[in-house]
C-alpha cells in the first residue's frame, strides 16, 4: 500500500510538493477508505485534476520512476546518465533532486529517500516505521551519502544485513535495492517484489497512449497478448463480462497467436451478438473506446485481483464519462476490490468528483514563474465535507482551471 510520496526540484515542481493517501477520523466513514495491517486509514484512490500543462502527468511521473529507480536502474551502463529532469528555470536546474515515498508490506511501514541528479545518486536512505499505541518511531535500515572530498559513498548498515562485500557492488547510479535484490538478499527481494506490483502507464517521456510517442501502438498489441496467455483465461472473462456492458452487443473475443520467421504476429476480433445472429470484427475495426478498454481493463484488472496499485494517466481518453465512473466503482466497492487495490489517476472527466470525498481530490496549476503547484482539497479552509466539489470546481471555486 501507498502511503504518501513527495518531490522537490522534479520536472515542473520546484518546491516541495507532497501527494497523501492517508486520512484522519474526519474522513467519512464509507468504501473509499480502509484500515490497512498497520492500522493506517488509507484511500483506496486519489484524483489529479488541473488544466493542460499544470503538471499532473508530472506528479504521477514519480512513483513510476521510484519503481524504475528500486528496482531496474541496475540495468542502465554504469556510466549512463540518470533519467532524471530538475526544474529548467533559474538555478534549480543546478540542483539535486529530492524524492521520498511511504509505503506499507504486511504491515511493515518503509520510508525510502533519495537526493539525486543525473549524474548519480547522491544520497539513499531507507527506514522502517515502528507504529504502537502511544507514537511512531523510525529506525534507519541503510543508508548511503556521497563524499565529495574522498569521492566515494559512506554507507551505513544498521539493521538491512546487505551481502558481504556490497559496498564493493554499488554503483553511482543503481538504488541499493535493486543492486542487492539481484543478489537474492531476502529483505530487497522483499521490497522489489512490491514495487514491481506498481502497475502504471507512465513513462519519462509522458502518457505511453499518447499517439505522438513511438509507445503508443505497443499497448493494445501487449495487453491482447496478455489476454491471450492461458494463465490469464480468468482475467480475461472478467474483462469480457465488463466490455459486454460498455459496448452494445459485444459479448466476447478470440486473440490468436502466429509465429513468422522472427516475429510473433497476434490477431484478434471480437465477437458481437444482436438477435441471435453472432458475427466476428477485427480488432482494429473497433471503436477507439474499446481499444483503450483493453489496454486499461488489464491494468485494472491485475492491480485488483492482487491489491496493488495503478497510475493511470489520461484515464478517461476516448471513453464516455459513464464508463469511466463505472472504472472507477471498480476500485470503491467492497465486492469488487475485496483486497484494497489502490489507484492513482488524472481525469479531464470533472463529473466524477461527485463521487469522490476533498480527502481524495488533488489539484494542480502552473504559476506565473513556471512552476507546477498540487495541493489536497481538503488543505483549503473553507471546504465542507458536503459540498458539491463538481459544480464548485466548474465555477472555479477551488482554482486549477484553465485561465484563458
């Protein structure tokens, strides 16, 4: 489970700027909240909203890179350049950048930190949150911090028990995490099994459907591949039985699988069923609607059949808003999302913050300086727990919206 995540000095966010899943008492007492092993109460989803070119695909730009960074950053050269952008303006551009994120194992609270630039990693620490009756405390596992003067890391090991001769194995631009995982340390194979669960349609370049990226015609082939495997037969029928409802006659569909010379081609069409009478189309002749529904339904999917989380960006590209609510009920309901998968999304499709308490709200808007600013509905005096957050957001009551 996610608790929170923060940045400093990332893409369009130059001051500290933090995105908070956990609620207090205050929160109502319904579906879109759960006490997770720790007995934290958690949302089991937070919305960012904003005009175009405020920042969101920004702010859930960091958990994606937190995954990368965990647990594939060993794969990049040892001397390849971070994939990291600070602020462009002013001398931020000059400095590092700071990200933190909580997240909950089984019960285990974890804080891991990184302060970075493109160059290396300057500073890593991870800790471990001991929650009781009375406070909270945090014990330091490891921690790293770069010396400039020797030009080597001072690393600490307090309580993590890394390989023998892992300082030997650290690199200036791979977490330790995912350096030690590879070496079948039991507590890092611990955390990258959690991060890996990240399920996410964020990259560095942006939103992997956006059709001016090279990305975007890979999705649909990926999740038809992922729908053709026979281990996913159950996921599949669940995304049948939801597409059926979405669109008028579709009932099913059929993936097959060809091998040419070096390639691997992958056929679908979908069957469609008015009046008894059963016809088959081919995929690509589908409406752009149900093309999406197949790339998100098996993010959905996954995340909830295992209660991970999703990041989805553009969340409601080529859907009709009540499609997307239905998504999102998908998420609140107990029968649904019986293991409290978390989802993490930005929308253009404003009616669903009817459905949605200030507790789960984000805004974002850019400054006159540039600069990307987010903040939680519930931080903003004045805002009652039965407002019509809709129709005061359309007025422009709570800002973010387009200034034109």
């Amino acid at each position: 489970m996610i608790h929170s995540f923060s940045c400093k000095n990332f893409y369009s966010f130059k001051e500290l700027t933090k995105i908070d899943f956990t609620v207090n008492d205050k929160a109502p007492k319904n579906n879109s909240y759960f006490n997770s092993a720790s007995g934290t109460r958690l949302s089991k989803a937070e919305i960012v909203i904003g005009p175009n070119a405020s920042g969101k695909t920004n702010l859930l730009k960091i958990l994606p890179f937190l995954k990368w960074l965990i647990i594939n950053s060993l794969y990049i050269s040892p001397n390849e350049s971070l994939p990291i952008k600070p602020f462009l303006f002013g001398s931020e551009k000059n400095k590092n950048t700071d990200l933190s994120v909580d997240f909950e194992i089984n019960g285990d609270i974890y804080v891991y930190k990184f302060s970075l630039n493109n160059k290396r990693i300057i500073s890593e620490e991870l800790k471990i949150k001991n929650k009781t009756t009375e406070k909270v405390t945090a014990k330091k596992l490891f921690s790293r911090q770069w010396n400039e003067e020797t030009n080597k890391y001072e690393l600490i090991d307090n309580k993590f028990n890394l390989p023998k001769g892992f300082f030997n194995s650290i690199r200036d631009n791979a977490s330790i995490i995912s350096v030690a995982s590879r070496l079948n340390h039991k507590e890092s194979l611990k955390i990258f099994n959690f991060w890996q669960n990240i399920e996410t349609n964020v990259i560095e370049a942006g939103w992997i459907g956006d059709h001016l990226l090279p990305s975007a015609s890979k999705q649909l082939v990926e999740a038809l591949n992922f729908f053709s495997e026979e281990k996913n037969i159950k996921v599949k029928e669940e995304a049948e039985k939801l597409l059926s409802q979405f669109d008028l006659g579709l009932d099913s569909f059929e993936i097959k699988k060809e091998k040419k010379e070096n390639s691997l081609n992958i056929n679908a069409r979908v069957a469609h069923t008015f009046e008894n009478e059963k016809e088959y189309i081919p995929i690509q002749y589908e409406s752009s609607g149900t093309k999406q529904l197949f790339i998100l339904l098996k993010t959905i999917l996954i995340v909830i059949a295992s209660g991970k989380t999703a990041i989805l960006d553009e969340f409601d590209v080529n859907l009709h808003p009540e499609v997307i609510l239905t998504l999102f009920d998908l998420f609140m309901q107990a029968e649904t999302n019986p293991k409290n998968a978390q989802l993490l999304f930005s929308s253009h499709s404003h009616q669903i913050l009817s459905k949605l308490d200030k507790y789960q709200i984000v805004l974002t808007e850019k400054n006159k300086k540039g600069e990307s600013e987010a903040w939680r509905l519930d931080d903003v005096s004045g805002v009652r727990g039965d407002d019509n957050y809709y129709s005061k957001y359309i007025a422009g009551a709570y800002g973010a919206i387009p200034k034109l």
